[in-house]
C-alpha cells in the first residue's frame, strides 16, 4: 500500500515538472516571437535596385572616418574602439543594407577630412553641412538634430524677466560659440578656459554659473563623470539648430543612395533607443526650468 503510494507520488510529480516544462518552453516561443514582431513592425523594409546590390558584392568594404573626439556623436574609447551614435546608426545601416563597414581609428578630423579629399575614406559619419564641403562631398538625408543648450548649477534660481544678468558663462577660449555669446547674450560675463573640462569644473566650484554647448555632448560628458548637480536650463534653438550627415565621396553615387536608404528605413523607436543609450536627461522645455521661478 505504502509501495503504490510512494509511486503515484512520484508520478505525479514527473508528470508535474514534464507539463512544467511544457508550459516554460511555449512561454518562451511565445515571448520571442513578440520580440521579433515587435522588431519588425517599425522597420521598414529596404528595397534595394540591382545595381545597389551589385555595388555592395563588388565592394566588400567600406572605410569610415572614425572620429576621436566628438563624444557621444563620434569618438574612439579608451580601449580604441570606435563608438558613438554615428557608429550605432551605421550598425543599423549594415544590418538593412548589407554594407561592412571598416572604421580608421586614428588620427583627428582634420586627418580624416585630408583622407577623404585624397579618397582613401569612402564616408564620414558625422558633419555639418555647408557650402564649401558641399563641392566635394555628397550628403545623406539628416539623422540627427544637434541643439545649443544653456547648463545651469542646479543651486542658482533665476527670475522669469531678467533671468541671465550678469550671469557667468564657461567656454574654452577658442569655442566659436563665444562670438554668439556676444552678439544674443551681452548681459552675460565670458570666463574663458583652456578646455571644456575646465569650464565645467569653474562651473562646480561656483567660479561660474553656466556652460553653453550642444545638449547631448554636455549631457554626455557629465553623465560620464557621475555630475548631477549641473542641469539643462534651455535651448537656444529658435537662434537656429544644425543637422548631423553622413557624407559620401560624389565620385559614389550608388553608395549614397544606399546609405540614404538605410538612414530613412530606420524606425522611430531605433532612434529613440540610440538618443536613450547616449544622453539619459530628459530635454527641458523650451525656457522652462525648476531653475526659472515662476
């Protein structure tokens, strides 16, 4: 009796873990398939002519012009790997088009841009338009917005009507946004530093109330170095904003349009994920901060 018993139990609990596991397996198909539904729903498929797709086999790799320093848009790590949000919407390009890309990860900008007039770099992944780079580069679509923002020590409160007076302002000495401090902003002090790291840590010691650079690379740089106390005050966008492209040699049409293709198929949710990876601060309101008493 005690024999039946003790096999019954066991049956039961063989029985139990088999449909467990059962369960567990059809669970996880399950979960996958909506990953991959939620992949696909926003990706837009890339068609590409079949002289795109004889471009791609009859060059197998394409060489990018890393930058060094331009963090979080463009830079080299401290293990000499290049990275950035031009590298992830790159990762994304080759992933829908098929194009490998070999990235130069050394020298400066200036070493890149002297490569890519001599041809030996068949794109750049993060510049300015203008007209002069115009003559001899071709230029994607935009992919990215690069705003001017205003940062604030999070201890200064300011008044609606007057709120930058006499207000001081950390730049490196040779920043061009010096020249736009000047004519929008006179009632601001400049203190000029040597570095961008310098500026900040005068903003820190109270030497300085703001810094004035793009939003994501100030986000960047102080999210790096554990700074809370440093905050978005607002954006000087309506004095205008520029846009990041992706340049190619005008020699490569074909590869421009490749490249565009790319760019445009990625979804809204890819972009927010790539802004989310690099700056983790929420953008303020246009001239509205906890640091603005209403």
């Amino acid at each position: 009796m005690n024999h039946d018993l003790i096999t019954k139990r066991t049956m039961f609990i063989t029985l139990f873990f088999l449909l467990f596991n059962v369960l567990v397996t059809l669970f996880s198909s399950t979960a996958m398939a909506n990953n991959e539904a939620v992949k696909t729903q926003y990706q837009t498929p890339i068609l590409l002519t079949q002289e795109e797709s004889d471009w791609i086999k009859t060059h197998p790799v394409v060489t990018v012009g890393g930058g060094t320093e331009w963090p979080p848009y463009d830079f080299v790590d401290s293990k000499g790997q290049y990275q950035g949000i031009a590298r992830d919407y790159l990762n994304i390009i080759s992933s829908l088009t098929g194009l490998k890309f070999k990235y130069e990860e050394t020298g400066s900008w200036r070493d890149h841009l002297k490569q890519f007039v001599a041809g030996e770099i068949d794109l750049l992944p993060a510049v300015f338009m203008t007209q002069e780079k115009s003559s001899y580069m071709t230029f994607s679509s935009p992919y990215h917005e690069v705003i001017e923002y205003f940062f604030i020590r999070s201890d200064i409160k300011l008044d609606n009507k007057n709120s930058l007076d006499n207000l001081r302002v950390a730049l490196p000495r040779e920043d061009s946004r010096i020249s736009t401090i000047k004519r929008y902003f006179p009632e601001l002090n400049i203190i000029k530093t040597d570095t961008a790291e310098q500026a900040i840590q005068l903003v820190l010691s109270g030497k300085a109330d703001l810094l004035y650079d793009y939003y994501a690379v100030l986000s960047y740089q102080l999210e790096r170095q554990g700074i809370t106390n440093i905050e978005p005050l607002q954006s000087t966008r309506y004095l205008g904003s520029e846009n990041l492209y992706m340049a190619t040699q005008k020699s490569e049409p074909v590869l421009s349009s490749i490249i565009d293709k790319g760019l445009l198929a990625l979804s809204a949710i890819q972009k927010r994920s790539i802004d989310d990876k690099w700056f983790k601060r929420n953008i303020v309101a246009e001239g509205v901060s906890k640091n603005i008493r209403g």
